[in-house]
C-alpha cells in the first residue's frame, strides 16, 4: 500500500496532466489523503540543498548559522539534518564516533 507522500505526489502528477477538472474529479473524486507538510517531507531536502550551494571554504559553524538563519531553525537541527542527508546518523554510522575502531575490520 502507498504511503501518503506516494498518493499526494501521484494526484499532483495526475492534475498536471489532466486536461479538465472533469477528468480528476472522475479518476479521484472520494479519495482522501493529506496534503504533506513541507517540514515533514521536504524541508530537510531543501536544507540540504542549500548546503551544498554554500561556500565550500566556509566553516561548518558559519554554514549551520547561515542555514539556520534562512530556514528559522536552531543550527543544532541543522546540524542533524546534514549529517542524516549526508549518512552519518547514529554511532555507528560511517565517519561517526567509532569510525577507525577494531568493529570496521
């Protein structure tokens, strides 16, 4: 079964195309979903890539801040949010705290 996000993109892509609001009431008239918050699907991606437009000579701090001012986040969140989009979540994540330990042999 598709999760909400699959549905709502779906119907987005079917409105696109569509020629009449006849046509979407007709295909998806009765079907309820939520329309997704930018926070919770893609306000990470857009943090991300911002990051990436950022100065690659600048900090990592300077980039949390700027990004932190831009999004209206704290830069601990921003933080966290690079760090997931990047892989390296968790403990055991690549480049994490045991990075270089006797688990990577």
């Amino acid at each position: 079964m598709a999760d909400n996000i699959e549905i709502f993109e779906e119907f987005y892509d079917f409105v696109k195309k569509s020629e009449s609001i006849e046509a979407v009431v007709k295909e998806w008239g009765g079907i309820q979903f939520t329309v997704p918050s930018f926070i919770g699907e893609y306000r990470d991606r857009a943090i991300y890539e911002e990051y990436l437009k950022l100065d690659p000579t600048l900090g990592e701090k300077i980039k949390y801040l700027r990004l932190s001012r831009d999004f209206r986040v704290s830069s601990s969140k921003i933080r966290k949010v690079i760090q997931a989009q990047k892989g390296e979540v968790g403990l055991f994540a690549v480049g994490g705290l045991f990075k270089g330990s006797d688990d990577d042999l």
